[in-house]
C-alpha cells in the first residue's frame, strides 16, 4: 500500500526493469523492458499469466505461426497492442525502432488460449464526458477482463488517458482484488497527487501505485501534463473483479 518511486529520474536502458515489492505485496509483477533498435527479444512466461503491453516502438510479435506488425508512436493519439498468454509459453519481439513494452504478470497454473490485441481490439470508454463539467472525463482503454478472457486467467489489463487538469477514478472507488497503476507524464517533467485511502502521493514520471485492502483510489493530473498509466487487477480466488464500488457520499455525483 505504497508509491514505488524506485525508477524516476531514470533513463530506461535495453534490459528488463522490474519493480520491487509490487509481486509481494499485490500477486502482480511489473516490468518495464526496452528492447533496442532492430534487436529481439524472447519472453518466457514460466509460472506466470502473462501480459505484454506496447507502450511505445514499432517491430513485430511473432506468436506460434503468426508474426503480428505492431507500431505505436505514442500513447496519447493511439490504442495499444497487447498480447495474453498463459504459463510456460513463449514470445519473440523483433525491435524495428525501439520499443519499451510493460509486463504484467501472475502466477497461474492453469492454462487457457494466448491472444494478441490489436489497438481496433481495445474498447474505449470516454468515461466521466458531460459529468462534473467535465473535470473527470478521460479515455479508459480496455485490453481484456472477464467478458473477453477466458475464465481461467487471473488479470485484468487496461489504461487510461487523464488529461491535463483532470481527475480520473473519480468519484473515489475501491474493489477488494488488487490493483497497480503505472505512470507516465508527457512532458516527461510533468506530475498529478494520488490518493489511496486518506494518504495523498506526489505522482511522477514512471511511478507505480500499489492498491491493497480495498483502498479508495482517485488521481489528478497537473494543468499542462497528460497522464497515462496501465492500470492491472488480478482475481482473488472464488471472487474475480467484476467492477468496482463508488465511495459514498461521493457516489451521489455522478448519480
């Protein structure tokens, strides 16, 4: 139930950069790696349910007998690619330019289908537009979640797109399965304050938020700043995520 702020400041090198604590105290390992230009790289899922999340970069996902283009320039403008794979699998990436990709991942012994999510794949929700005057509207980009995995995975993986000045998660609202955010601001320098339960955190570039004990969770981004994190839940056993709980009174606004 803390804000990781092991990697800002710092300048991602090629190689995997995982984050400390996360898989601990969530069930959720976080890594950011950097695959450079026209490099490859091969990811082993092992034990663990696995998600691979473009962030940025352009290359290829070569996926048993597909080789799936992917290209992303940034993550303002465009959807990402995403692909969802079970326990002892395997990936290769080609780097065409460089590419920095997040995985996410649990551990999950039983098996299901791998998929690869093309950005016309990822639903879109302009959550919070004409509420609030739209001071909560932002983009909430949906990868998979019960409706669309199958029923023996254990994560749910999204993003969102809060624009600058605004709110997002907001009105507050908890779930009892846990969750992490990770951040990232464009301009780079650029920041917003989370809040998880009664404490206030200072968010910055390449943060990560641990959400634990169905804590209250919101966020605002700085005027100027957009912000962008991956947002990912894992399933608690015999209660998976189906959706989350508006903290009262707070629920009466959107109402």
């Amino acid at each position: 139930m803390k804000l990781i702020s092991s990697f800002r400041d710092f300048q991602f090198t090629a190689g995997i950069h995982e984050y400390p604590d996360v898989e601990q105290t969530t069930g959720i390992k976080f890594s950011i790696v950097i695959i450079a230009e026209n490099d490859q790289s091969y990811i082993h899922t092992g034990e663990y349910e696995t998600a691979i999340l473009l962030i940025e970069g352009k290359g290829e996902f070569i996926y048993q007998d597909q080789t799936i283009s992917v290209q992303r320039s940034n993550w303002i403008d465009e959807n990402p690619c995403v692909i969802h794979l079970p326990k002892d699998d395997i990936v290769q990436i080609n780097a065409q330019n460089q590419c920095r990709v997040a995985i996410v991942q649990t551990k999950n012994s039983d098996s299901f289908p791998g998929r690869v999510f093309i950005p016309n794949d990822i639903d879109v929700e302009h959550r919070g537009k004409d509420q609030l005057g739209d001071t909560c509207y932002r983009l909430v980009r949906l990868a998979f979640d019960r409706t669309n995995a199958p029923k023996a995975a254990k994560l749910v993986l999204g993003e969102v797109l809060n624009f600058p000045g605004k709110w997002s998660s907001y009105p507050p609202h908890h779930h009892k399965q846990p969750e992490i955010y990770y951040y990232e601001f464009s301009p780079n320098e650029g920041y917003g304050h989370g809040e998880l339960g009664d404490k206030v955190y200072k968010l910055k570039h390449q943060d990560l938020l641990m959400i634990t004990n169905s804590l209250d969770h919101s966020q605002v981004s700085a005027p100027g700043y957009y912000l962008y994190y991956i947002w990912a839940i894992r399933h608690l056993a015999n209660d998976p995520y189906t959706g989350f709980e508006y903290t009262k009174p707070f629920d009466q606004l959107i109402s």
